[in-house]
C-alpha cells in the first residue's frame, strides 16, 4: 500500500493544486521504480461524509496512479472497520 495520497498531475490540476509552486521535489518508489513527484499538504481529504485534515500527498507526472489512492497519511487517521461488504471509516483524532 500507498505511504502518502497519490495522484498524478491531471487529477493534482483538477483539484486546483499548484504542486510545482507549493509542493517540494522528492523520489517515490512505485511497483514501476524510482519516479521523481512532489511532495505536498492537502487541506483536507474528504471520502464520504469523513473529511481529514492537513493530509501529506504526492504527485506524479504522467497517467499514474489512474485513479487517487487513499495512503497511509489518510487511512492512518481513521479507523476501518469491514462488516462483510460493507466497510466502514471513523476519524480517530
């Protein structure tokens, strides 16, 4: 799994943020090696009706990830219960 939030720069662009003037330059490891990203801080992460707050991120160039993954900087904030198929979040702090 994903340490941090991960998009790639479209979806970054979508959502307004300006990674090259906010973020700073870092190296991530993905299952396709070593790709340069920023590193950002996203005011808030909202799946559903749970919104985190002041959540680190990174952004990559090119299509990857297709879609936003949920990392560590947010699920590490939340507790994750799963009930058969239904799987559910609660802020801890």
């Amino acid at each position: 799994g994903a340490s941090m939030v991960a998009m790639n720069a479209d979806q970054s662009r979508r959502l307004g943020i300006d990674f090259r003037v906010v973020g700073e330059t870092v190296t991530v490891v993905t299952a396709s090696g070593r790709v340069e990203a920023w590193k950002v801080r996203l005011n808030n992460v909202k799946v559903g009706d749970l919104e985190v707050r002041q959540v680190d991120a990174v952004v990559m160039y090119g299509d990857e990830p297709s879609t936003t993954l949920l990392g560590m900087s947010y699920l590490g904030k939340v507790e994750i219960n799963n009930n058969g198929q239904l799987m559910t979040l609660r802020l801890i702090y």
